[in-house]
C-alpha cells in the first residue's frame, strides 16, 4: 500500500528576532548583526579590563546589549 504524501512548500519565513527570545534556560537562536564593541574598562581601577561590550542588530532593526565578562573573553575573543 502506497501512501501519498504532498511535500509542504517552505514558505519564506524570516529569522527568529530578539523579540523571539524567552526568558530561562532553553536552547534558543536569532539571526543579528554585530554593529558596535568595545573594550570595557574601570576608570576608579586603573583602567582595569572588565570585558567587552557588544550591540547586535536583528532584521527588525531592534538592538540588543550584550557584555562579555572578562574571564569569559579570552574564549570569545581571538
């Protein structure tokens, strides 16, 4: 007996946006673009290293902060 199955069409859907993001523990992924980083540093420490700062883009032009501390730096940054 042969079944008939109709292939379903992938309709264009766009990349899941910040806006997507749920709170908790969960594997969870967006599309967005690296914009703007930079170095954080503690003025009242001598300028000691804190970590690294980051904003993303997503295709909705939303913007999200994000921060690198610095004992997790080395393992993002090459």
């Amino acid at each position: 007996m042969a079944s008939s199955v109709t292939p379903v069409v992938n309709a264009a859907v766009g990349n899941p946006t910040f806006d997507s993001l749920r709170l908790g523990r969960s594997a969870q992924s967006v599309v967005g673009r690296l914009i703007r980083f930079w170095d954080s540093r503690n003025i009242s420490k001598n300028g000691e290293f804190m970590g690294i700062t980051i904003l993303l883009l997503d295709e909705l032009d939303s913007v999200i902060h994000g921060f690198i501390p610095a004992n997790r730096a080395n393992h993002y940054w090459f």
